[in-house]
C-alpha cells in the first residue's frame, strides 16, 4: 500500500507542496459549498494556496515564463479574493468577483499549458486543465461580447460588473471547483514525483 500513496520524490519542497495544494485544494472545494463569509478560514485558505502555488512553480521551475506568468496570475486573482473577502462596496463587488474568476483562469490556463510539455501523464493533466480553463473564457468573451452565456451564470456575473449588486455567483463557485480539482490532480502528480524542474536544453 505504502508503494501506492507513498511519496516518490526525493524533494521536500515537493512533498509539503504537495501536501498544501491537496489541502488547498479539499478547502477550496469545501468552501465553496458555503455562502457565508467565514473570512478568516477562507484567508487561511488563500494563504495555503499561494504556498502550494508557489512550490509548485518551484518545481516546475520558476525561470520559466508559463510557471511564472501563472505565479503571477494567480497572485493577482488571490489578492483580489482578499479584498472580497476583507469587504467591499455592493456596487462594485461584481466587478471584484469577475476579475477574480478571470485571473484565476488565466492562472490555470498557463499552468495547464506548461504541463502540455511535460511527459504524457503531465500532457494529460495539462490537457484537462486546458480544456476547463478555455471553456468559461470563451463563454465568458462570448457573453461580453453578444450578451450570452446565462448557462453558467456569466450573465449575472456580466451585470453584476456593470454596477448591481451580484445576485449570482454560480460561474465564480464552477471556477474554483474546476481549479480545485486541478490542484488535486497537481497535488498527486507532484506527491508521486512527476513534476520535476525540467532545465531548457542548451
């Protein structure tokens, strides 16, 4: 049994990588189920996140542009999830919520796309991440740009931005959810030793 769940890397920065975005990751999904504040558990959780995060790029190797343009992605989407969390003005709180689902997007996306040009497990994963990520972008450009894309709640969110009050936060909940499936397959792939820092051939 301990071959099968047992750590495979050699790295500790991996190992409690690892074990933060899977943690991370559980939380994210979890709170995603509650509508209530509960602003000190969900900081807590940004702040396990951006750790996780910030190992994994690590070991990914963080001199490379998609690792770092995610880093910094991500960065920005958690600094704004802070600010909501923290509170901020009705009228613009939907304007908050798009930009942090966007970067969040944005974030996974680029890491997705990292992975596409790793070994086949990681092209996998990457593939995954590509697709769920491209997915809501191009609902959410769609509903932009011709006012469509009520099916994952991209409506409610688009008029929340133009200064109501956001009655709807169904598309923020699926992007979190689809990230925080993502940072459990990144989790294990990074417990089990496949993600390793990949120097550029000279």
């Amino acid at each position: 049994m301990s071959s099968i769940i047992g750590p495979r890397t050699s790295s500790l920065n991996a190992k409690v990588g690892a074990v933060a975005l899977v943690a991370g990751a559980f939380l994210t999904l979890l709170m995603s189920h509650f509508a209530e504040p509960l602003a000190p558990l969900r900081l807590l959780v940004l702040g396990l996140m951006a750790f996780a995060a910030w190992s994994l790029c690590d070991e990914m190797g963080m001199r490379k542009p998609l690792n770092r343009a995610g880093f910094v992605f991500f960065a920005i989407a958690v600094a704004v999830k802070v600010q909501i969390v923290l509170g901020v003005a009705a009228d613009i709180a939907g304007r908050y919520q798009l930009l942090y689902a966007a970067f969040l997007l944005a974030a996974l996306l680029l890491w997705s796309v990292a992975f596409l040009h790793r070994q086949r497990t990681l092209k996998v994963i990457g593939a995954f991440g590509v697709l769920a990520s491209l997915g809501p972008i191009v609902v959410l450009v769609v509903g932009h740009v011709v006012g469509a894309g009520a099916l994952l709640g991209v409506g409610a969110m688009l008029s929340a931005a133009e200064g109501s009050a956001p009655a709807d936060l169904g598309f923020v909940t699926l992007i979190e959810r689809i990230f925080g499936l993502w940072g459990y397959c990144a989790g294990w792939l990074l417990w089990r030793g496949h993600i390793k820092f990949a120097p550029q051939p000279q």
